[in-house]
C-alpha cells in the first residue's frame, strides 16, 4: 500500500524541502534559488561561476511506500505544464549540464538504489562506471511501462505517452547513461526529517541562536512562500534574514563613510584571498576592515572576528565545504598586548601557505607594530 501526500500538507512539504536547499546552498557565492520556476519543477538550483553554469532541476514527491523503477520512469517522463513536449528525460538527454534531484520520502528498491545520494553531496555525475547496463535495462522497462495507454487517458496524455516512445525509441544507450548519470534520489526525507534537519543547519552553520530558530524558519517559509513562480532567486533574501537573527548580525559599521577604494580592496582579497590592512593608528583600518567582511557575507561567506592567528587558522583549516573568512585585528600588538608576536608571525606564514580557494583572510595591524 503507498499513501500520497496531498493538498496543502503536500505543499507545505514542498515549501519546507525547498528551505532546506536554500540553508544548505546559502553560503555559495555561485548558487541561485528558484522556487516553482515557470514551467519547470518544483524548484531549480543554478550553480554559475562565470566559467561553468549547472542546472538542478528538484522534484519533490510524495511519502510512497517504496521508489520503483516504473515511479522513476513516471517522474523522468515530468513534462511542462499543458505541454506534450521536452520531458524532463529529454532535457537530461539534450543538455549536458543539466541534472535532477528526486527528494523522495520513501525508501528506494535495488533497481533504483544506484541513484540514491546524500542531500549534501557535491551536484556531479555519477561515475559512468555506476550505471550498468541492468540500470538501463530497467529505465527502458519503466519507461515502456509509461508508454502503456490507461482508460480515461486524456488526449494530452496520449500525446505524451506517444512522445515517451518515440523519444526512446531512438535513444541508444550511451546517451541514455550520459542522462541518467545526473539523476539523484534523496530517499527517506520526511517532514520531520526535514525540519530537524534546517534547525541544525540554522544553528551550526548559520549561527542563529536556539531562541530564534523556530521565529526565523517561519520567516523563512514565508519568503520560500512568496517567490513561488516570480522568477526570483531566494537565496539574498534568505541570507539577509539569516544575519538578523544573528548576534553579530551587523558586521558592517553604521554610518561607515566609504575611502573609494574598497572595490579595489575587495578585488585584492578575491584573487589574493588574503589582504593586509596597516597604517597608523585610529585611521579606520578596523572599520574598513569590518565593511569588506559583511560585503563578503552579503555573499555567502561565513564570516569569524578572530582574536589571533592560531583562532584564524582554526576556522579557516576546518575541513568543511563553505565559503570562510576570518578577520585578525592586531596580531602582532598594538591595540591590545601580544606575549608572542613572533609565534603569531610564523603562524600567519603558515596560513598563508595553505588558505583554500574559497578562504579569505583579512589582517588589521598597527603600521609601527608591523615594521617594527
């Protein structure tokens, strides 16, 4: 017996899955959030770096008892609303960067297990080792299955039914494997699941504290609700409300009266990934400093003020996959006492060697102290 999940209890579902990707990809400078886009799914993930642009196309499905084959072939056989044409399939067939993500509530069988992955795993084609030929064998089964004329079909049924097997009645296998490589199912995620699953993130990762989880996830469902088929990416949004609910949510000084160069400085420290902000003291190099780091935060950076460089190095050497940067105000004194400026000096030459691409280090020091 498998029991749907419907009407609004289903859309809520929905709602609370799509939050879910927005707190896992918030951090991403590269990734953009669309909710019910326009003749699409459920919600589509972009992950674009100026070089590369990826598109995951997210399904969210029903609580079923099991994901069989013939409801992975219902589900790629998706198609526009009104339209007989462009099943997800043949998106995945004619567009090679472009994926789906199946969130299911139940549990796959061994025909589908293959596609089964992790919420948090990098969006990457399976191996084309991973897809054997049985894997195909029993797409090509579901899918004939779906081509199957039922009583009551209606005529835009039959048109897409006829579409189904003409499209795979021409697809060889290797091409077939390329598409199927970019399916992934996230088994067994219930709303329970879910819900714990976004506190977590909100605390651990996003710093929001207990008091303000459960008052920041209703604000967030409503802004999940509200750009439902607007087009709009969630994601700027989500981090503003995000850094509201946080204790140092306003890194960026009030009233702080821009030098000119900071477009500049923010360069430095994108290609660089590190910069060094010195000069005499009271000239505005730790406000300046605090300006860059909430810009970076407005793009998805996991900002730490570290009170040395050994709290820096901590942070910035955690092997976790976010983009990270710390600030260091006067390791090597001048605003406050350092018994061992020269340990700080060689812990800093030894961050430098080893900050990731996606760390960034600011240094604030006294110019006197520097030189000195």
């Amino acid at each position: 017996m498998s029991i749907e999940i419907i009407g609004p209890k289903k859309y809520k579902f929905q709602d609370r899955v799509c939050l879910l990707l927005a707190l896992q990809h918030a951090q991403s400078a590269h990734a953009q959030l669309e909710i019910e886009p326009r003749g699409g799914e459920d919600a589509q993930l972009v992950f674009d770096n100026g070089l590369s642009r990826n598109v995951v196309e997210v399904q969210v499905k029903g609580a079923k008892a099991k994901v069989t084959v013939d409801e992975l072939a219902d589900w790629l056989a998706h198609f526009p609303a009104h339209e007989a044409e462009d099943p997800l399939i043949a998106r995945l067939v004619n567009i090679p960067t472009h994926n789906v993500m199946m969130i299911a509530s139940g549990r796959c069988d061994d025909a589908t297990s293959t596609y089964v992955a992790d919420l948090g795993d990098p969006i990457a084609p399976w191996p084309a080792t991973r897809i054997k030929k049985p894997d195909l064998a029993n797409i090509r089964k579901g899918l004939a299955s779906y081509e199957v004329p039922l009583d009551g079909d209606s005529p835009l049924q039959q048109q897409r039914r006829k579409a189904i097997g003409t499209l795979f009645s021409l697809l060889k296998d290797p091409a077939l494997r390329q598409a199927v490589r970019r399916v992934r199912i996230i088994e067994r995620l219930d709303e329970s699941t879910v819900r714990q699953m976004s506190e977590s993130l909100l605390q651990s990762v996003h710093g929001v504290v207990p008091d303000l989880i459960v008052r920041t996830l209703t604000a967030l469902e409503t802004i999940i609700f509200d750009a439902k088929g607007t087009g709009a990416d969630v994601l700027p949004a989500i981090r503003t409300q995000i850094r509201a609910a946080r204790p140092d949510e306003r890194l960026a000084p009030a009233g702080y009266i821009a030098r000119g160069d900071e477009e500049d400085l923010k360069l430095k420290l994108t290609t660089q990934k590190v910069l060094l902000l010195a000069g005499r003291p009271r000239i505005g190099k730790t406000m300046t400093s605090r300006q860059l780091a909430g810009d970076f935060e407005q793009m998805g950076f996991i900002v730490k003020i570290a009170e040395s460089v050994q709290s820096a190095q901590r942070f910035l050497m955690d092997p976790v996959n976010e983009n990270r940067l710390a600030v260091v105000d006067d390791p090597f004194g001048g605003a406050h006492a350092t018994d061992d400026a020269v340990r700080e000096l060689a812990l800093l030459e030894q961050l430098l060697g080893s900050i990731g691409a996606n760390r960034r280090l600011i240094v604030v020091q006294a110019q006197d102290r520097l030189l000195e």
